[in-house]
C-alpha cells in the first residue's frame, strides 16, 4: 500500500459561462459526463465536472470550452458557482 496522496487542481468559474440549455441538460441527466450538483440549503447553485480525457464532440459548445481551459491550467474538475467569478476568454450567457 502507497502512502502517496493525489492531489488535484479544480478550475472555479461562473455559471454564467454555461449557457440555460446546458444547465436544463445537466439537471436533466442528459449529459454523458461525470458531475455532481453543487446545492446549498437545499437550493442547486451549481455543478462540480470531472473533465474529461477525450473531447466530447456530442457535448455542447460551452462545456467544450470550458474543458478546454481546465486542460489548459490542468486542472482535473471544474467547479460551476452563480457567485464565481467570470473570466474574459469565455463566454457568458444572460439567463
């Protein structure tokens, strides 16, 4: 047994860099990802996204490019908030 510990990096962004659709198609389930809902007192406030090893062409646009940056900075997760911040690079969506 390995007395090693993994850690990993976690890139924390907006919500607002998802756009309605996406949010309504990870409520739903829909997507082929591995994520959690990030909810406080009982209320969905986000989404926690393990980003994948391969590129998703099936996902949709935003998601892609926020990958794309988690890659960028190596980060393993990417963490989705409505109070974080919001980043130039990326899009924004008003929902």
């Amino acid at each position: 047994m390995s007395n090693d510990v993994l850690i990993t990096s976690m890139l924390e962004l907006s919500t607002a860099h998802i756009s309605s659709e996406t949010d309504k198609l990870l409520a739903s389930g829909q997507l082929d990802l591995v994520f959690y809902e990030k909810g406080a007192l009982d209320k969905q406030v986000g989404w926690w996204l393990l980003v994948p090893d391969e590129d998703h062409r099936s996902l949709p646009d935003d998601l892609n490019a926020i990958f794309a940056l988690a890659k960028e900075r190596n980060c393993a997760w990417v963490m989705l908030d409505r109070d974080y911040d919001i980043v130039e690079s990326l899009p924004v969506y008003d929902w």
